[in-house]
C-alpha cells in the first residue's frame, strides 16, 4: 500500500467532513450534533476507502499486502502449525525437486552437441544366436562400405576403447579412453579447448602418434600447463604427441553418452586415432567399431534405417554374416539411447516423490481444516462485519500458498543440499550424474510445485469460505469432519502404495545379495595389473611375471592363496564366443552354444572360494589343451552326461583350431551380475592362452585391505612401471555391482518412511481432533456407565476404519500401480501377497499408534469435566 | 425528502461529476452539494460513494486533481476537468438524451392513462 496516497485519502476525507460539519454548524446545530450528522451522511469511512483503493486499481496489490502481513500473524500466532505444515511440505517439495534435477539433467536437457536429434548409433543384433547382449558393435569392413556408400548421413564416425599405461608423469596409472575417427570430434561438434583435433591424415597407422587429452587428466597430472601440447606421452611404454586438450565436461564415449557395448568406459581420458590395421580392417567376424552417425537435415531414423539396411544386406552377401542368419541392423537417435538406460528408473522415481508431495499435501490439507474448524468463529465475525466471503476465500488461498512457499523455499535449500551429497551417494557407475543440478527450469519447477501444492491443499479449506456454516457462526462441521476424513484415507492409500513399492525392492534386493555368486567374496582382495608395456608384448614374459608376483604374494604372512584372472566377475567385463562340443552337430544356428572364456592361474579357484566339483583345478604345467568348464556349461554342452570330464570342444568352428579336453568342473559364478542367470563358463590355463590385463586375487586371513601395502611393494619390487589398478576387497566389487539397485531401493525406502511419518502424523491430528470434538459425548457415556475400556474403543474404532479403508484402496492401487517396477524386480512378483500383506500390516500397526494415544486420552476423560466442555 | 430521493443508475454518477466540473475545479463536498442543490435536492449524493467515483475518474484520466483552501479556509482536494474529460462528457451527454428520449417513449403510455 502506498503510504503517501493513503495520508492523502485520509486528508481528503477528513476536509470533506470538516466542511459538512462546518456547514451544519452554520445551519444552527451544536459542534457535536455536526459531527454526528456528517458522520451519519458520509457512512463508513472504511468501506468509502476501500472503494477508493479498489477505484485506483492498485486494490489487489494493497489486498494482497494486507493478506500477507495477516497471514503472517497468524503465523506467528500458532507457531506450532506452521512448523509442521511447512515441514511437512519441505520435505515433499525438497524431495521432489531433487529427483525432478534427475528428469531435468537425464531426460530432459539434450546432450551437449550439435544438433544432438541428429545423432544416431548403429548397431547390430542377432536374436537367434544366443549372444546374452541387445546390441552387439559392427566390424570394420561393415563400417567402411557405409562410410563410402551412405547418402543418408552428413558423416560416420567409429570408435572402439583402449586403455594404456601412462607412465613417466608420477606414478604409473591407467588411463582409458577410445580410439576414434579423426571425423569423430567434428561430427559431435566439439572442439578441443586447447590445441587442435585430429587431421584426417592421422587416421592411419604410422601417422597416428598423436593423442588429445582429458581436461582432468591435463588438470590432474599436468598442472594445467598449456605446454603440454607437443609434449610427449608414454603409453604403455610408447610415445604419442599431445596434440590437444577436450573441454572440460566432454566424456564421450563415456558410460553415459558414448553407450559402449563392451562395458563401461568410466570416464575417459585419452583419445587417439583410429588408424585401422590392414588386418583390422578385413575382419569379419570383430565386432568392435561402434558407430555413430550424424543424419543430414530432415531424414529420419527410419530412412537412415532402410538406407543402412539395404547397404548391410547387399555388403554380407556370401560373407559370414550371411552364413548365420538372423542378423538385424539396430539405428536409434543417441538421446533416446541415453535416456532410455534410465527413463524408467528416474520415472519411477518421480512417481514416488510425487506420491510422497501428495500425501504432504493431503497432510496440511488436514491441518489447515482443523485449524478451519478453530477459526470458524473468526471467520463467522469477518463476515459479519462485511467481509465478502471472495475475499475470505483469497484470504485463506493466500496463507496456504504463503505456507507452501516457505516450504518451497526450505524445500529448494534441502534438494541443493541433497544434490550436493548425492555424488557420493550416488553408485559410481550412475551415468552422467554430472548432469544432475539445480539449473533454471529446476528452479522452475520447484516455484510451480509451491504454488500449485498451495493451491491445491489451501482448495479444501477455501472452499468452505462459501459453506452457509460459516455465515450462521455454526459451531458443527459435519462435512468438514468427513473431508478430513476422506483425506486421511486418501493418504493411507497413497501411503500404502509407496511402502508396497519399497517392500517390494528392499525384499528384491535382500533376495539378490543372498543369491550365491559361486564365489566367497570374504578376505579377497583384487587388482588389476596391465601388462601392456612392450617388455611384456611376449606373453612368456607376462607368465613369468605372474608366476613370480603370485610366488612371492603367497610367501607373504597371512596369505591363504593368489590367482589371477584375466576378467573378474562383476566388473562388467567379458570375452564371449560360441563353441563347437566334439561329436555334436552344428547345423542349427540358434542352437549353437555360446560361452564365456577366461583364463586363470592354477590358485584362481583356491583364492576366490569356488568350488570344484569334478576332475580337477588346473595346474602350473598343463602340457596338453584342457578346461575346466562350469556346471551351467557342462550340462548345456553334454546334456545327460552325469561327468564330462574327458570330454572335447573347442573355442569358434575353424577346423585348425585345438580341441580343449575338460578336466574338471566348477561351480557358476555370476560374472555378468548377480541378477543375470550364469552362462556356461570356460576356463583355460593362463600359461596357453593370456590377456595382458590380469587381475590379481589374494585371499587372505584376516582383513585383507591390511595387505594391500604389501602387495603393492612386491609388484614394485618386480617391476616399477606396472601400475596396481582398481585395488578393491571382493566385498567391495560385489557390493560396486548391486549398488544401482542399492541406490535405488533406499531412495524408494526413504521416501515410503517419510511417507509413513505423514501418514502418521496426519491420522493422530485426525483422531485426536474428533475426540476433542467428541468430548461431550464421550463425557455423556462416561456418566452412563461406560467403562474407559470402552471409550478407548470407540476412538480407536473410529481411526482402524479410516485406516482399513486407506489400507483396502491403497493394496488395490498397489496392485495396478507396481507392474511398472517389473523391470527393477529380482527373484520376487510384482504382486507378492507377503509383500503385501506385510506392507499393509506396517500401515496398520503405524495407524494403530496414530490412534491409541488420543484414544487413551479420551478413555482417561473424567466425566464432569468434559460434560461441563464446550 | 428522502421519500424522493433517486437511486443513481449505474454510471450516472460520473456523467454527473463531469458535468458539475464543466464550470471550473470544486472539491468533493462542493461537487456533492453542487449536485443536489442543482437537482434541487431531488439527487442525493452518497457522500460515501462520491469518492471512489472521483478516484476512478482521475484514473482515467477525466479528471486531475490537486490541493487548495476553501470558501471557508478549509485545506480541500479539487478537481477539475481534463480535455479528455470534456471529450467524454459530451459524448455521454448525448448518450444520456438519446437513452432518457427512449425511456420517455417507452413511459409515454402510462403517463397517458394518469
């Protein structure tokens, strides 16, 4: 309200009623009769004023002043109701504000490239060969008959990952990345923050020396120098030129926008040339190049598909891939790529925090309407003494969404505060969690919520504004009472929902960490030692490596058995082939057996607990080709054989290949996760076959991490340029792998508790308030001779049927709602009557609590008193 | 008196303050009495309800306003006339005789039977 205007209203008035006065004074009356007369004439003032403001069209603005300014000292008047309700809607708003940064961040902001709809992946399928994989790279012939033909796309890039050893800058460390076709940058429309990209000379071999680096890399390991460019690199003992430094943020192809198909390229650092061998370039069957294309302005996916397809089909003619049928060609815009690993996830989680919003709201709904009943009295005055039931109304929308606002405001303080501790809450592997902030639209966002909750809980008790109860000052709320009641069993509902949700993923979860892993994770310590330095291009040096690391690991006190391996379980790794079982035919494609290879060290099965159930391990001087294979590959292999040892297969179909005699089977380790059913398993001794990166693994004693020094002194005492990388406890890599799930499930379980606080909440303000009302009554009973025991029941009658009601229509919600969380689910039905029984059960007992202590309150009445309450 | 007193249609209250500045700046209690004693007191003004007329006056811009002393040494708010407020009044003057000759046309019967 303008003060200025307001003195001058006041001043004209007041001359205008000194004049009248003035005049009746001269017309013979005495000054106090004057007075009266021109009071009586003008009428009320107040009411002339509030038409002048209303006149000058600032009323709403002055109104809305007024509003505030009033609701906070009702505020301030009940402190107690304020704190809750605004708590109550903080949590809601904070809660949902921070999963909205994930739709915003995941879904809904586009990837930082040019034109990013433009951007399709190419990859292919086989839906007959049992692969374990949706999507499967392309080879390099495949690619480079595109890459010359396709008129659909402006360009094609490939890529495929690498990992080297940097060594010479500190302590030797790994360092992964990708090598890419010079266009790859170009195509994405990035370039590098320093230096330049890649010429299309360089993507050859010989030419290739050439890098460009991470901005965290460069940070981390050069200072940020800008001299680093020019500067040589060693890696895996071999020099490459720095030619260039990405900007900072730039992480393709990382986990979550390069969509690798080999497993997760956390965070990449280095990227170099392609540069295709003569030899890379003719095979076939390598499945490695992941391509990406950029579509030319207005074409579609489909027509890049048909174009890609048409190509595909006419290039396999009489190649391999025309032998096994069954191959499908997959194009998919990279946005809905990403956004579909996590769509459901994210939604999922949206839906719960807005369940969880509305129960907040239904939750001061409630105490805004028993607050109502307790203002009935003032309201019934206001309007009395003219107030327009409008303006109460407004009166009463303009505190809810105040309230809501505060909680908005808190909401948005404790989401910043969430979003902050999130990175390490989150599980490492969380693609582009980078992307998950509060930007603008967040803010958006959160605004819209505040006002809208406001709105949408203040609606209830704004509506009874225009109950004829008020106007008659009436002391009953008969339908008020059954709003709150038809809101509290609203909120059971909801409630229920959301603990159904959570029970079904907390009991998923325990069923997935119990699942056997085929291995005792207990006192196993790992690592990963790259054997990629030209020293070890020799794969006898690499044995002889090993052979002497795991003699002198084993020496150690407190060492019960080392192993290596070449792919740990769980570390989303895999080498993947199909075989051929001697004697068996393999004319049907969809019937040829796949399996996984690794190789091991005879120790490998003593270290990691896996248990060997036929024949025997293997040992350090295999002199003939043999396995062992696992128990899933022994029956799938040799199916009614009770002991294949003894028996033949190979790796692949190729005649010259060596048949591989079995001698001895193992137990299934769950080496794609614990959630995926184990594919047959081969393992093969690390002295005929070896992978430069082998994974050590110790188990120990006792605490294994105390040995991790040790080891690591031994591994520099042989040789000081191989890095020790990714130093984990098995316990840690298990839990690393369910940690998506963890994640998950506790979110869901925060969320289904809070919400059960509430609910909690919101049924006690509920029951204890119709008890109050009802203690006339109770009081009448009492003195009727009924017993405490029977009051108690009355009351806890009346909060059971409110409960059991939510209860009945929050399982039936249940039930049509957690189908959507079928994909999140291991080992346990979206519809699983314990789950449900045992859910409905929580909200019973809390429903329970809720209402027994205001029924004992009510039980403890005394009769007079409560005969005499009004 | 005020068995005679007429209930201002919607509007005419404006019409009739625009009018009664036409002649020069009053302020509001003038404005009032400048009324009725032309009415001869046939009109009553609501004291109450002139103000918000005036303020919705000056809004438009019909009007302006500024501080002055009285006939009677009074410190008093007048108005007066804009140009604009001059341009309206005479349009809703002969919006007025065209809507009272309508009226009057379609009362005539009546008064014929008296």
């Amino acid at each position: 309200m303008n003060p200025d205007r307001e003195r001058d209203l006041d001043a004209e008035i007041e001359a205008h009623l000194a004049i009248e006065r003035d005049r009746n004074v001269e017309r013979g009356m005495t000054p106090e009769e004057a007075r009266y007369a021109a009071a009586r004439k003008f009428g009320s003032v107040a009411l002339a004023k509030e038409s002048c403001r209303e006149a000058r069209g600032l009323a709403w603005l002055d109104r809305l002043g007024q509003d505030v300014r009033y609701a906070f000292r009702t505020f301030r008047r009940a402190p107690g109701f304020t704190a809750v309700a605004v708590l109550s809607l903080a949590l809601g708003i904070s809660a949902t504000t921070a999963i909205f940064s994930a739709v915003n961040g995941l879904l809904l902001r586009p990837l930082p490239y040019r034109d990013p709809d433009r951007l399709v992946t190419i990859g292919v399928t086989n839906r007959k060969l049992q692969l374990g994989l949706d999507e499967l790279p392309v080879t390099a012939p495949l690619l480079r008959y595109w890459r010359e033909r396709a008129t659909s796309c402006e360009a094609i890039a490939a890529f495929t990952p690498i990992a080297y050893n940097l060594t010479g800058a500190g302590d030797p460390v790994r360092i992964r990345g990708a090598r890419v076709t010079a266009n790859l940058f170009g195509l994405l429309g990035v370039k590098p923050q320093l230096g330049r990209g890649f010429r299309a000379e360089e993507d050859q071999p010989g030419r290739d020396g050439v890098v460009l680096i991470s901005d965290l890399l460069w940070k981390r390991s050069f200072g940020a120098n800008s001299a680093i460019l020019g500067r040589k690199l060693l890696l895996d003992g071999v020099p490459f030129t720095v030619i260039g430094v990405m900007p900072p943020g730039f992480q393709y192809p990382g986990n979550g926008d390069g969509l690798t198909l080999f497993g997760p390229v956390e965070r990449p650092d280095v990227w170099k040339p392609l540069a295709l061998s003569t030899e890379e370039q003719q095979e076939h069957g390598n499945f490695t190049y992941q391509a990406i294309a950029r579509l030319k302005p207005g074409v579609g996916v489909e027509r890049a598909r048909a174009e890609f397809g048409a190509l595909a089909e006419q290039y396999v003619k009489g190649t391999f891939l025309d032998i096994q049928f069954g191959w499908e060609l997959l194009v998919s815009r990279l946005d809905d790529k990403v956004a579909s690993r996590f769509r459901t996830a994210v939604l999922v989680l949206f839906g719960a925090v807005a369940l969880l919003l509305l129960i907040a709201c239904a939750n001061v709904a409630n105490l805004l309407l028993a607050r109502a009943a307790r203002r009935s009295g003032e309201m019934a005055v206001r309007l009395a003494l003219g107030a327009g039931r409008l303006r109460l109304m407004r009166q009463l929308l303009t505190e809810s969404v105040l309230l809501s606002l505060a909680g908005g405001a808190l909401g948005v303080m404790l989401a910043s505060g969430i979003l902050g501790v999130f990175p390490s809450l989150a599980p490492a592997s969380t693609p582009r969690l980078e992307a998950v902030a509060m930007d603008v639209r967040v803010l958006a966002f959160a605004l819209a919520v505040s006002v809208c909750t406001g709105l949408l809980f203040g609606l209830a008790p704004a509506l009874e504004a225009f109950r004829p109860a008020w106007g008659a000052g009436s002391k009953h709320g008969g339908r008020r009472t059954r709003t709150r009641q038809a809101l509290v069993v609203v909120e059971v509902a909801l409630s229920l929902v959301l603990i159904t949700g959570a029970s079904l993923l907390i009991k998923s979860f325990v069923v997935l960490v119990q699942t056997p892993a085929g291995f005792r994770a207990e006192n196993v310590v790992t690592m990963l030692l790259p054997l990629t330095a030209p020293a070890y291009r020799d794969f006898v040096k690499r044995v002889l490596f090993m052979r002497e690391l795991i003699a002198s690991v084993e020496a150690q006190p407190g060492v019960q058995a080392a192993g290596a391996i070449d792919m740990l379980p769980l570390t989303g790794e895999n080498n993947i082939s199909d075989i051929s079982v001697e004697g068996a035919p393999r004319d049907d494609v969809s019937q040829v057996p796949i399996a996984e290879f690794r190789n091991i060290t005879p120790e490998y099965f003593r270290a990691m607990g896996i248990t060997v159930r036929a024949g025997r391990a293997l040992g350090e001087h295999e002199g003939a080709p043999v396995a062992i294979v696992s128990r899933t590959a022994a029956r799938r292999f040799w199916p009614g054989v009770p002991d294949p040892t003894g028996r033949r297969f190979k790796r692949g179909h190729e005649p010259e290949t060596p048949y591989l005699t079995v001698v001895g089977i193992v137990d299934d380790v769950r080496s794609s996760g614990l959630d995926v059913v184990p594919r047959p398993q081969v393992y093969q001794p690390y002295t005929h076959n070896n992978n430069p990166e082998m994974s050590l693994a110790v188990r120990t004693s006792s605490d294994p991490s105390r040995l991790i020094a040790a080891i690591r002194a031994e591994i520099r005492r042989i040789d000081k340029d191989v890095p020790a990388m990714d130093v984990r406890v098995m316990r840690e890599v298990v839990a690393r792998s369910v940690s998506g799930r963890r994640f998950q499930m506790l979110l869901v379980a925060v969320f289904a508790a809070l919400a059960l606080a509430l609910a909690l909440v919101g049924i006690y303000g509920v029951i204890s308030y119709s008890a109050a009302q009802r203690t006339h009554e109770i009081g009448l009973r009492m003195a009727l001779g009924a017993l405490p025991r029977d009051t108690l029941a009355l009351v806890l009658k009346e909060g059971m049927a409110l409960a059991a009601a939510g209860v009945a229509i929050g399982a039936g919600a249940a039930f049509a709602v957690t189908p959507v969380l079928r994909g999140f689910l291991y080992g346990v039905s979206a519809a699983d009557a314990g789950v449900f029984a045992v859910s409905a059960l929580v909200l019973l007992a809390t429903a329970f609590v809720a209402c027994y202590l205001p029924a004992r309150r009510a039980a403890a009445t005394d009769p007079l008193v409560a005969l005499r309450y009004e | 008196m005020s068995d005679e007193r007429l209930e201002f249609l919607q509007g005419t209250l404006d019409m009739l303050v625009l009018r009664t500045l036409l002649f020069g700046p009053l302020h509001g209690h003038a404005i009032a009495t400048s009324i009725e004693q032309t009415s001869r007191d046939v009109l009553q003004v609501d004291h109450g309800s002139l103000y918000p007329a005036l303020h919705r006056l000056e809004r438009q811009k019909l009007i302006a306003s500024g501080w002055g002393v009285s006939d009677n040494n009074r410190r008093a708010k007048f108005y007066r006339l804009t140009a604009e407020g001059r341009k309206r009044l005479n349009a809703e003057s002969s919006k007025w005789a065209q809507f009272v000759e309508a009226v009057a046309r379609i009362m005539r019967p009546a008064r014929e039977e008296d």
